[in-house]
C-alpha cells in the first residue's frame, strides 16, 4: 500500500513536471508506459525523478533562451550527464545551448552532440523511421530492457542512451543498432548499472 501510495506521488508529480514543460499530451497518452518504465529501470525511482527534473529544467532554460532554437534540440538526462542533440545554425547557437544547460541546477555534465545545419522534412521522417526500426528490434531481443533505452537519429548518425544491466547487454543494444540498414555511425552514451 504504502509502495502504491509513493508510486502514485511519483507519477503526480512527473505529470505536473511534465505539464509545466509543455509535455502534457505526452505525459497524459505515455502515463502507464512512464510507470512501467520507473518500474524496469535500473536507475532508483529517485534517480528517474531527479533525471527527469533537470530535463526539464534544461528544456526550461533553452525555451526562455532567445538566441537559441530550443524546439531543436533534444534532450536527455542520464544520472545527471545532460546529452544535447539536434541541428543549430551556428556554432554561436551550439555554445549558448551548451552553456545554458551547464548552468541549470544539478547538470554534472553536457555532452554536446549537436549539429550544424538543419534537416529537410524528408530526411526528418527518415531519421524517425530508422529511430523506430531500431526500436523495433530492441522490443523484439529478450533479456534487452528497450523501455531504458532512448534512440535518436540525425542524418542516420544513431545516439542511444540509457542504462543496461550488464556490459554484454551493452555490446548487444550497439550491434543491434549497427545492424539496421542505413545507420551511417553510434554515438554510445549507453551506460552500465553499477
């Protein structure tokens, strides 16, 4: 009761996180998904939660940055490792995101895997569809948590994020992703549960 009664909290709070950063549809249509997802983790409830709010914090602080495209970047969270991504119009725009995200309370680190330029809608969609091909065989690989596994793809370049639970389940997640026909390269932010 009482561990239903914190989920419940948890899950509460997340959506009104989540609310204030604009992503009400995704957190009202993805609730019992982001349950299950807390549930198989390997992070602490606590360190989801934590991740998820600097997230949001970052998303925050881009949107309110004139000079940046916020709309444009992703962004991930991995015990608190920010990893931006996307196309930017300059060089200029890439250091203000990074610098921006860097200064948002609880950030321990940027990567910075952004990009110079911009997609067509074309190349857009088939970023989105070799996303979900690679996704698609995660789902399918058992003893492969997918749900912790975030894919995202620019220009067929492939960032996968998340956290496995052992290095041989590591060396799997990449040789899946390298297989699907037109993955140009892997950036790997996957990491190990300790």
């Amino acid at each position: 009761m009482v561990r239903s009664m914190t989920r419940g909290w948890f899950l509460l709070f997340l959506v009104a996180a989540l609310a204030l950063s604009g992503c009400t549809a995704a957190a009202v249509g993805g609730g019992a998904a982001g349950g299950y997802k807390v549930a198989t983790d390997e992070r602490s409830a606590g360190e989801v939660l934590d991740d998820a709010t600097i997230t949001t914090r970052v998303k925050t602080a881009l949107i309110a940055e004139k000079t940046v495209k916020a709309r444009n970047i992703d962004v991930d969270t991995l015990r608190g490792v920010v990893i931006l991504s996307g196309f930017l119009d300059s060089q200029a725009e890439i250091a203000r995101a990074v610098a921006v995200s860097g200064r948002v309370e609880g950030v321990r680190q940027v990567k910075n895997e952004l990009r110079l330029g911009s997609r067509t809608i074309g190349e857009a969609t088939d970023d989105k569809v070799l996303g979900a091909r690679i996704k698609a065989k995660l789902v399918q690989e058992p003893g492969i948590k997918s749900l912790n596994i975030d894919v995202d793809v620019y220009a067929g370049k492939v960032t996968l994020t998340g956290i496995v639970g052992t290095p041989g389940q590591k060396e799997k997640v990449l040789g899946i992703a390298r297989s699907v026909e037109g993955v140009r390269g892997i950036v790997d932010n996957l990491r190990v549960a300790e």
